[in-house]
C-alpha cells in the first residue's frame, strides 16, 4: 500500500513541476509527453527485467528494484521460496512412505489403469519373483494363475483370492486389491501358509474326532435300545436314567452328522446335477408333516417350476434344517410358508414363521458354528448351533447368500438365494 502511496506521489509532483515549467515556457503539452514517455520506458525496463528473471526460474536473489517493483520481486520471491519448502516436506515425505511401505512384510504393487506394475515393494519382488524390468508389464502377464486372472477381471474388491505363490509353491498368498485415486489400485498379498496350515489341522482334527466317535456312539446307542427293550420298569429311576441316556447319545449323534457333514462341505468337490427344487420341497413337506406338524401348519407354495444346478444332498440338508429351526422355535399351532419364487436376478426359497425371532444383536452371529441364542422358553429346544453354519456353507458353494429378517416376538424369515444363471429347466 506504502509503496502505491510512494508511487503516485512521484507520478503527482513530476506533473506539478512539469505544469510550473510548461507554464513558464509555454511547452506544458511536449514537456507532458516527454514525461509519458520517460514513465512507459522506466516501467518497459522494469518488466523486461522481471520477465527475464521469472524466465530463468526466478532462482537465486531477485534484481534490484524500487518503488512498487520492489514490493513485486519480494512477493514473489517469498512464493517461490514458500514452494520450494513445501516441495521439500513433500518429498520427505514420499521418501519416508517409500522406505515404510519398502520394509512392510505383506507384498504391495500398485497397478494402473491397465493392470500395468507402476511401482512393488521388496516383499512383491520376492514372492511374485518380480525384476525392476517388469515395470510397466501386464500383472496377469506375470502371475498367470486362472483363479487370479478372474479375480482381476471381476472387479469385486471386497472379496480376495487365496493362491500359491509363483516362486515357491508351499507359499500360500491371500491377495486383495484395494482401488485407489483415479483408476489407481493397490495390490496387497499376505503370506497366509501358516494360517491355512492351521485351519488344515483343526479341519482334520475335526473329522477325524468326528470319525472316530461314530463306532463307539453306535454301539453305545445299540445297547442302550436293547437295555430299553429288556427294561421291565420295575425300577422308574433305571427308566428315566436310561432314556436320558438315550437323549444324550441322540444329540452326540446329531453333533457328529452335523460335524461330519460341515467337513465335507469344506473339503469335498461337488458332484452337481439339475435338482428338481419342487419336487425337493414337497418332500421335506410331506417329512415335516410325517414328523408331527400338523398339515395345515406347514404351507408350501410353489411359484415357479424352476431347478436348479447343485448339490440334492447337500441343498435338502439345508432346506431341512431351515424348515426344522421354524418348527422349533415357533409356537406349535402357528402357521409356517415355505416359498419357491423366481424374480430377475435370483430365485429364493423363503421359509417364515411366526416364532419368537431373533435379536439385532444376534442376527449376525446365528451362522457362526455353535452359536445358541439363549432364551427363557417353556419347552427345552434341542440343537447343535451347526444348523445354520451349514446352511450358510452350502448357499456358499451354490453361489448364493442367506438372507434373515427377524424381530424378536413376531418372527422371522429365512431367505435363499441362487442365482437365476443356475437355473437349468
Ligand atoms: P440349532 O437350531 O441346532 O441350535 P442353528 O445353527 O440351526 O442351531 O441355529 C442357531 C440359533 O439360531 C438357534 O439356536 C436359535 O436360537 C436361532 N434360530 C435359528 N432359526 C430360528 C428361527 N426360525 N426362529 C428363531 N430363532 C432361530
């Protein structure tokens, strides 16, 4: 502002002593232009020389001026000397990302918009085997693994990919890729050998526990039938001591089955087939009805004629136990749909009841192995908490989902969905 006032007043007294001279002399209009002119050179020099500096980058101390010049040159000296700091603290910044992300132990690539290597880390040129030459190569070019060339394709970064690594087979990586900035995305694998080892293990000690107990539970069931048949109910606590027995020995078998069967849902192939789905349903009807509900309980409604490609052992397991869960935990004369309908994406079979539903708190963990929900019911309800793991497990390898609505006191509904592309009438 100073240097605006400076500037003016200069402007000011040189017409004042020009006016006095001009009106001395009688030359006032030349003396004016003379003055304009010398005014358009003095600020014609000043730019030129300030160009030139802005041109050579405006490095070093900028060219001495005056007045408003001055003002100038110092403001943008300060910019750019402001810029520079930054662009220090920038870098720094970069470099101590870089040297972080550097020592991480998990791999991480960035991809570009064609799934092109922009940059890995020391632990993705390990594993991947990666050179600095293959900066800039195709990523399905270098990890040819079909399950990760789908992956890729899919774009369905929620989910992630368990492959073995390229170098070293007995390296088992989970792969995740993260999208990023504008078509930027990074990719992150995590050595999983020792988890996957694990989960091995405790699958095999699972079905093997399992296994074993089957001998022993079969002969003990056999004589505790014959003990029953032979009982002469002379005494009424010999009686009751073996039926409870009975009871215990029927839920171990359940809980075995029920391991069992969660086994080979993990660790078996599936053999599929087109399944009659109605045919299916109308069976599990007719054995819910045969098991004591009443016929006008249980109402199956066929909408669509639809089968399906899958698994009939494992899918009737499944509608089973989803079909026994509402007879369990609904009251005994209350109605029961169960529905088989097709929209456009999906085709659902919907099993809903009118029980004592289920909380918020519990909804989520329902399918989780051994999960109870513990109520105060009059009657004493029997179950594994396997049930619904196993649900969850074969809509998994059927490409579907389980859906459950529910409010505590009203009800609830279970809803499977298949994908319409298994459809195969
Ligand atoms: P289980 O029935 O053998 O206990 P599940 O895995 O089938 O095991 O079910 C887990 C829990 O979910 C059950 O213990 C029960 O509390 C709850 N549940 C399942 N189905 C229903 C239903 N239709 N209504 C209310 N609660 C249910």
């Amino acid at each position: 502002m100073r240097a605006w006032r400076n500037e003016i007043t200069t402007i000011g007294l040189l017409l004042i002593i020009i006016t006095i001279i001009g009106g001395v002399s009688g030359h006032f209009i030349p003396l004016l232009f003379l003055l304009m002119f010398a005014i358009i050179i003095h600020q014609m020099i000043h730019i030129s020389r300030f160009e030139r500096w802005i041109r050579t980058g405006g490095r070093g101390k900028y060219p001495r001026g005056k007045g408003i010049w001055e003002e100038i040159y110092y403001h943008v000296y300060r910019l750019r000397k402001n810029e520079k700091r930054r662009k220090n603290k920038l870098s720094a910044m970069i470099n101590q990302f870089r040297q972080s992300t550097e020592a991480l132990p998990d791999a991480a690539i960035v991809l570009g918009a064609n799934d092109e290597i922009e940059w890995a880390n020391k632990a993705a040129r390990t594993v991947f085997g990666l050179q600095s030459s293959d900066k800039g190569q195709r990523i399905p070019n270098l990890i040819r693994f079909p399950d990760f060339i789908k992956y890729l394709k899919a774009k369905n970064y929620k989910s992630s990919v368990v492959l073995p690594s390229p170098v070293d087979n007995k390296i088992i990586l989970e792969i995740r890729i993260v999208p990023y900035g504008v078509d930027l995305r990074l990719l992150i694998a995590q050595d999983v050998t020792q988890l996957k080892k694990m989960e091995r293990m405790r699958k095999d000690f699972v079905a093997n526990v399992s296994h074993e107990m089957r001998t022993p539970l079969t002969v003990l069931r056999g004589y505790l039938e014959t003990l029953l048949d032979m009982d002469d109910k002379l005494s009424p606590m010999l009686t009751s001591s073996f039926i409870q027995m009975q009871g215990q020995t029927d839920r171990m078998q359940h809980l075995v089955d029920d391991l069992l069967l969660l086994t080979r849902l993990e660790t078996q192939q599936r053999k599929t087939q087109c399944v009659d789905i109605p045919a299916l349903l109308s069976q599990i009807h007719s054995e819910g009805i045969s098991l004591g509900s009443l016929p006008e309980r249980l109402l199956l409604t066929i909408e669509t004629k639809a089968h399906i490609v899958g698994e009939e052992q494992e899918l009737r397991s499944a509608f089973t136990n989803l079909v026994s869960n509402a007879i369990k935990y609904s009251p005994e004369n209350s109605p029961i749909n169960i529905t088989w309908r097709q929209n456009k994406n999906y085709i659902t079979l919907s099993i809903t009841d009118q029980g004592e539903g289920i909380s918020k708190y519990d909804i989520p963990r329902i399918t989780e192995r051994f999960y109870r929900v513990e109520t105060k019911r009059v009657k004493k309800v029997n179950g594994t908490g396997l049930g619904l793991a196993i649900v969850k497990h074969v809509l998994m390898r059927h490409d579907g989902y389980l859906e459950i609505q529910s409010e505590l006191g009203k009800g609830s509904c279970f809803s499977c969905h298949f994908p319409s592309g298994r459809i195969c009438n």
